[in-house]
C-alpha cells in the first residue's frame, strides 16, 4: 500500500500530504481513480488486473509514447476545418469539434487487433437510416460460412436474405456450407436496430478500405474498457446526439425529424449539405489544455515498444450479455 501511494504521487495522481498510511483509504481510492481516468480505463477506484498492469509500465515508456505521439500530433496542427470529427483509435474515442472546442464525445468500437482500422483522413457525406448491412467477403468467409456450420438457423434468425449473381433469393438450407459456395452469394441483412449489425444508422465515409461509422444494437460495449471489437468500422455511441450535430447545418434535418425519423423506421438517407471532415487517428500520448497527461495502449503495437498494458485488456470471453465477440458485427 505504501508503495502504491509512492506510485500515485510519482505520476501526479496523489497529493504527497496524503503522507505514507498503509492504508487504502479515499485518498488512495481517489487517486486511483485519477490515475484510471488518464488511462482510458473505468473509474473504479480499485486496483484491479488491468490498472495493476498500467500502473507497472516504465516510465521510460511512457517518455518515448509521449515523443512519438508529439511527433504524430503535429500532422494535425494545421487547419483541420471550421466542424471536424477525430477518431482516435487506441483510445476508442470520437470527438466532433466546431470551433477549436469539443462539442460532443462518444465511446466507440473499433478494430480488432487483427481487423485493424485504418488511419485516415476522409469527408462524411451522408447519414442513412435504417441501413441494409451486406456482408463484406472476408466476413461471408471467416466468419459467415463457420458460423452456418454450427447453428444453421443464424441467417433466418438475424434477418440475414442470400442473392445469387441474377439477384434470385435462396433459402439457407440450399447452400453447401461444407464448402465455399457462400463466397459467390450476396448476403444482406434486413434494416431494424435491434438485429442490423448497423443499428438504426450509417454514417457514410467514402474512402478506399471501404470503412464506416454506425450504431449497434450491442449497447454494452461502450462500458468496456477493452473496445476493439469491430472487424474495421467505428461504433459509435449515443449516435443520435452524432448525428444531431453532423446534420446540424443541413436544412430540414433538425432533431424532431432526427427522432421521427428513427421511430418510422423507415429507410432514409440524409446527405449532409457541406460535407465533414473526419480524421481516423492513432494517439496513444497526449496533454490536455490543463496539462493533464493521458496515455492509452499502444493496442496496434505502432510505437514499437511493446504495448505492455494490451494483454490483460483484452477479454479471453465474451460477457454473458453479448454475442460471441459479434463476429458478424462491423
């Protein structure tokens, strides 16, 4: 305990008039909590496995994430527009800023350390309602075909139609699913948020990884401090509060038609009248305007110096609440 105490004054997490007491008292449990809150992890205020882990990086570490990421930050000095969307993908966040000031800030979940998500620099374009999700290739092989074997009710159960190439629908029970016929097949998935992979949202991002932004009907995630789940698109949470804010300038689409819109349940889609600039990024170090200093695991291994904290954030099960690590799900 007095060890930790050290630790937490160290970092500047614990006031060192919280003196030497080996005992875990609200001084300690607040500076845990600090320390968890520059982590990205949930503000338990306990010292659990993975807080344990971040608390025992070196600082030696954590002075080089912070050159690297100054380095990286300096892409983004220039001007980046009057309304843009950053996506910092190690710490699994979105923010919209408008202004130089963050007006909204949404969990996400991003790509799995083996489905990565990109870097990049794109134009958000549009908002569909009530999406048909179709189901990317490398999906239909690595995930879809696997899936069939084992329960041959999941297409029916989600939704999910399959089309030949003359655009004929076929029932499940007529494929082979000991094969790779399914490669030839198209298979969408019915609009609805509470099946669609998408939820009731598409948010459109033209670029070349065929990426997007979307809801999800798996709410659960945005409580996770592990949140690379996805197999390359972003999920964003409280997405009506997200798209009230990228339709905000584009006439007729205010929130009362935003909500009306959602309870029709009706396919729409909203092109945005100026397009927003959204920027997909990978910061692992950085200060806040008051100095405080936040850190994030290098969960892509891009530093290079070994992501120390990755291992014991990342769930060896799912929670018993959510799918199988919605391997369908983008």
């Amino acid at each position: 305990m007095v060890a930790l105490r050290q630790r937490l004054i160290v970092t500047g997490d614990l006031d060192p008039a919280a003196g030497s007491s080996p005992v875990y008292d609200s001084y300690v449990e607040a500076g845990v909590r600090r320390f968890q809150a520059r982590h990205g992890l949930n503000m338990t205020g306990s010292v659990n496995g993975v807080t344990l882990t971040a608390l025992n990086v070196p600082v030696s570490i954590r002075l080089r994430q912070l050159e690297l990421n100054a380095v990286r930050l300096r892409a983004y000095s220039g001007n980046l527009g009057h309304r843009f969307v950053i996506v910092n993908i190690p710490a699994a966040l979105v923010e919209t800023v408008e202004d130089g000031q963050v007006v909204t800030r949404h969990a996400a979940g991003v790509g799995k350390i083996d489905r990565q998500s990109p870097i990049m620099n794109a134009k958000i374009t549009a908002v569909n309602f009530n999406p048909f999700w179709t189901v990317p290739a490398s999906i239909i092989k690595k995930d879809l075909i696997p899936k069939m074997q084992k329960e041959p009710s999941y297409l029916t159960d989600n939704r999910i139609r399959i089309y030949n190439q003359g655009g004929q629908e076929l029932r499940p029970e007529q494929v082979n699913w000991n094969s790779d016929e399914a490669t030839r097949y198209m298979f969408r998935q019915d609009p609805g948020g509470d099946k669609n992979s998408m939820g009731f949202v598409r948010i459109n991002i033209p670029n070349p990884h065929g990426v997007y932004m979307h809801d999800t009907p798996s709410k659960g995630i945005f409580g996770d401090d592990f949140r690379f789940v996805s197999s390359g698109c972003v999920r964003v949470q409280n997405v009506r509060d997200y798209i009230t804010w990228l339709l905000k300038d584009t006439p007729n689409w205010d929130r009362g038609r935003i909500e009306d819109t959602f309870a029709a349940g009706s396919r729409t889609d909203a092109p945005l009248s100026q397009p927003v600039n959204v920027y997909w990024t990978y910061i692992t170090a950085w200060a806040e305007p008051d100095g405080l200093v936040q850190f994030r695991d290098d969960i892509y291994n891009r530093d290079g110096l070994g992501g120390a904290a990755i291992a014991s954030r990342a769930p060896t099960a799912p929670a018993a609440n959510e799918p199988d690590e919605e391997a369908l799900l983008n």
